[in-house]
C-alpha cells in the first residue's frame, strides 16, 4: 500500500524521464523512513529490545545517509 501511494505521489511530482534518477533516490529514501518507521513501531510495541535494533538502525541510516548524499550531489 506503501509503495503504491508512493509511486502515485512520485509520479505526479516527477513525470520527465530526465528525473528518473531522482525519482528512483527520492523513493529509496522514503522507503528506508518507512523501514524506520517500522523499526520504531516494534520497539515501541516490544516486539524488539533496543539492543536488537541497535544493528538495524546503523544500517537504515548508513543507507539513509548514502541516498541523501546521491541526491544532494545529482
């Protein structure tokens, strides 16, 4: 469902070919804040501890990090 609205929000934003590339990093991005979302969602629920999400964290914002940087620089 996620994904759809994102598409439908990314497609109406970006429709020029020539912003395919951000298109493709803007949808990356969003999909790891969704990922983040989720991360948090279990913690709060307890279905995670925090030293189980202590990994996880350091990799959605490295690939966070790297997506925003790829953007900033396109």
């Amino acid at each position: 469902y996620h994904s759809k609205i994102m598409d439908d929000i990314l497609s109406a934003c970006l429709l020029r070919s020539s912003q395919k590339g951000v298109g493709d990093l803007l949808r990356g991005a969003l999909e790891i804040i969704l990922e983040f979302g989720i991360l948090m969602s279990d913690l709060r629920s307890g279905q995670m501890q925090e030293y189980e999400a202590a990994g996880p964290l350091e990799d959605l914002f490295s690939a966070y990090r790297r997506k925003m940087v790829n953007l900033v620089s396109s």
